[in-house]
C-alpha cells in the first residue's frame, strides 16, 4: 500500500517581523563614522563604500523580513503538496485493491482445463456451490471452397448476397468493372460487417481457398447466394442449400451445460449469465460434473486491515509532524487540522450500509481497531480473528468497492481525500493562497530592490555635492589662513 507523507500548509502565511540586528546597527555606525571622518580631514568621502554600506543598513530590516516571509512560504507550500500527493496516494492504493477482487469471495473452478472463471468487482459469492458439466461446445459455423485459385486470377463479378440466421441479407458487389482477385473478395466481404469473416487459406503449393466462418451458436448459422455478373464465377462462392463449390468443415452449435441437474444452451463459450458476477470460459467437454464454488480470502483480509492501520499511521505521524504547534509549517492551516480530525474519526465511521440493530460489525472499531491519542491506530488481533469467523459477510463487505457496499472503506478514505484536496476549501484551496502570497512577496522583492537601487543613486548624487561644497569650503578656509598669516607677519 502507498505510503502518505504527510506535510502541511497553511491556508494564513505566517511572517516574522524582522528587528534590526547587531551587523546592521554596526554597519549603520560604520558608516556614519566613515562620514565624519572624511568632512574633518576634508580628504574627500569614498562613495563607493560608504554609499552602498548606508543603504544595506537602512533597507536591511525590510529585506531581512521579506526573506523570512518567502522562506516560510515556501515550507508551507512545500509541506501542503506532500500532504495532498500522501492522501491521494494513500486512497488510491486502497482503491485499487479493493477493485482487484483479491479482498473478496473469489469464484474457484474445481477444474480450470474444463471451465475457467473470473470474478466481478463487488459480486456477492457467499456459499456459492454449484456442480456443472460440459456437455457440449458452442462452435461456429466453418465453409471451404472445394477449389483452390490462382491468388491472381479473377474471381468473377456481380454480388454475394449473406445471410446471418434470421437476420436481413447482406450484399457485398463486385461489379465495379475490376476482376477481384480472391484476396480481394475476402476484404471486401469483412469490409461489410455482414458477421461473416473471410479469409485466404494458403495450400502448401501456394493455391488459395476462401474461407467464411460465423460467430458460435446455433442461430448464426449462414448461407451465401451469389448473383453471378458479365465474368462468371462468383457461383462458385455460394454457401448452403444447392451450392456446390463449397464445403462445410462445421457447423453452427450452442454450448450445452447442466448445472445442478438443469440442462442450458449459450449462443457462446464465454457464459456471463449463470451465475452473478461471474464468467465462466468454457475449454472442453466434461464426463463428469466439475464444481464452482466461492473461496473467501480470509488471509488477505486478516492481512489488509493490519497493512491499512500500518500506512495510516505512517502518514497520521507525518501529519502530527507538520502540525506540531512550535514547529509544524501547518500548524495554522485549517484545512490540514480539519484533514486530521477527519482521519481521527474514521474508525468510528459507519462504512456497511443495512440496519444499525442487526449483528455484525459496520465500523473499524467493531474490528478491534482503535484510535490512540496521537491520532495513530493500533488493532486487537484476538478481536479481528473473533470478529472474522463469527461475521465473515460483513467484514468482507468492508473491503469491497462496489456492489451495494456504496459507503465501504475505500470509498470513506476517498471522501477525505476530495475534501482534503479540495480548491475551495481544503489544502487545494491552501496552496492557491500561499502560491499568491508567494507572488506578491517576489513583488515586494523586486520592488525593494528597485528602491534601493534609487536611494543608492540619490545618496551618491547628495554626498558628491556635499563632497565638492566641502572642498570649496576647504579651498577657502586655506586662502584665508595663507592671507592671516601674512597680515599677522607684515604687522
């Protein structure tokens, strides 16, 4: 069985607000000495580090968030499409066994050479036992040209008129002013569909004879007329009554059976109509009666409900992981907390229709299967043996997928798995919200990106003015002291 992995999302993104950190504080204060310094030693400011430093530290709380936003984002979507494909998985496994037939009362022959069976999904063979003898074989009827052709030469034009057993007659022409070979007869005759199949029969000196054989049943028996054209020879072809140029090799016969005493006839060999959800495939005629009866799979289905509780905790522990209220990536998603209280209550769920007084277990707890409180099943083996020999109908009726079991196991795991994945309101519905969230927070990525981008420039054009007002102050400052100083030496 599939197992489910079990990850989460949250139909909320969840953010973090980032607080500035001890390397943005220092690069802030880096920079801002790194001004002062270069205005007092008027040595001129080093844009090319101390603009960009500026920007990280300003734009760095922002970016650190925007970051810690998409990480989680990304967990969650992450953890919500494993969880989806987990259940999806862990319901199509199911499913399929279920529909294989191989966890339900299974049609036996007691002798495959005479007859074989196969068993419908959902057919209800409880106590099946009947006794069936072959007696006869359907066969279909087989007619040969006595005359071997030339693969070549023309076979005459005009029309073969076939008629299948009381069905209308069927005409297939060869008057299109060609000379159809024998090959070309035999196509043009399964071309029609007239329930008549043609074929070219090879001899081992490569002379060529036409065949026709009908379906099995003594109703589709055939006869060909022919209506011969401007070239004879089409005469030759004709089937029945008076005809000549043929022979045949069989004829048309039903199937003839007793079951339990009662003589039947079937049209065919494969027999569909016997006994409900059953086919049988006649192979041979039988001297002696050969019983059919109905083999319950007690093994397989002591061994499903320990392999079903087996997966189901693997993917309920994965689950729990991601709802785990510190650290789960889903443990806001409603969707997910929903999922798991509807896996919680599944082995109290009625999974057998019919009436609640009557005895017999409906749910998995009547199994021996319980719910512990991590949400993690364990079974009472003693109580599932018990539970099997005194109801075997029942217990067998919960593993089936179709018939009149409409509610069943399978189909309560596929309910889960339709609301669980659903676009409205389930985890389908949450990964859409997180995708969004997720475009919206590359956008606000982006766009920071591009404001820093812009501030970066506005800065550098401030501080290259300033730098120049700076160094004309400078120029200034130092002719005027060159002045003082020769005024204060002249005096």
């Amino acid at each position: 069985m599939t197992t489910i992995s079990s990850t989460s999302s949250s139909s909320t993104a969840t953010t973090s607000t980032a607080t500035p950190t001890p390397s943005t504080t220092d690069a802030t204060k880096s920079a801002a000495q790194a001004l002062f310094t270069s205005l007092q030693t008027g040595s001129g400011i080093d844009l090319s580090s101390l603009v960009p430093s500026l920007v990280q530290a300003q734009f760095a709380a922002r970016t650190a968030a925007l970051k810690a936003k998409a990480d989680t984002l990304t967990s969650q979507i992450s953890a919500t499409s494993t969880v989806m494909s987990s259940i999806t998985d862990f319901a199509t496994s199911l499913a399929s066994l279920a529909k294989g037939g191989t966890l339900a009362t299974q049609a036996t022959s007691g002798n495959a050479a005479v007859f074989s069976v196969t068993t419908a999904a959902g057919a209800k063979l409880a106590g099946l036992s009947k006794s069936i003898t072959v007696n006869a074989l359907a066969t279909a009827q087989t007619s040969v040209t006595k005359t071997s052709y030339d693969r070549t030469a023309s076979m005459g034009t005009g029309s073969l008129s076939i008629q299948v057993g009381t069905n209308a007659a069927v005409t297939v022409a060869f008057d299109d002013g060609t000379s159809p070979t024998i090959d070309d007869v035999a196509s043009r005759i399964n071309a029609a569909k007239t329930g008549v199949t043609a074929s070219v029969i090879t001899d081992a000196d490569g002379k060529a004879y036409l065949s026709f054989t009908g379906a099995t049943g003594s109703a589709n028996s055939f006869t060909v007329t022919a209506s011969e054209g401007q070239t004879p020879g089409l005469a030759n072809l004709a089937v029945g009554g008076s005809a000549t140029g043929t022979r045949t090799a069989a004829t048309a016969g039903n199937a003839q059976l007793t079951v339990d005493g009662v003589t039947v006839e079937r049209a065919s060999n494969t027999v569909s109509d016997l006994v409900s959800g059953v086919t049988m495939t006649l192979n041979s005629v039988s001297t002696t009666p050969v019983s059919l009866t109905g083999t319950r799979p007690t093994a397989a289905l002591t061994s499903i409900v320990s392999d079903f509780v087996s997966t189901f905790n693997d993917k309920m522990t994965e689950l729990n992981k991601e709802l785990d209220p510190q650290t789960g990536d889903l443990r806001t998603d409603l969707a997910a907390r929903t999922l798991s209280q509807s896996l919680g209550r599944l082995t109290t769920t009625k999974i057998v229709p019919g009436d609640e007084s009557l005895p017999g277990p409906k749910t998995l707890a009547d199994l021996g299967v319980a719910t512990q409180k991590d949400g993690t099943l364990k079974v009472d083996s003693v109580r599932l043996a018990q539970v099997m020999a005194q109801y075997p109908d029942a217990v067998e009726q919960m593993f089936q997928s179709s018939g009149d079991n409409i509610v069943g196991l399978s189909s309560q795991l596929n309910k889960i798995q339709l609301a669980a994945t659903s676009t409205l309101y389930g985890l389908g519905a949450s990964s859409k919200r997180l995708s969004e969230a997720q475009s919206a927070n590359s956008l606000a990525q982006s766009d920071l990106t591009d404001d820093q981008s812009a501030t970066q420039d506005r800065m550098t054009a401030q501080f290259s003015a300033m730098n120049a007002r700076v160094s004309s102050y400078k120029s200034v400052q130092n002719f005027m002291d060159q002045q003082v100083k020769m005024w204060t030496k002249s005096s």
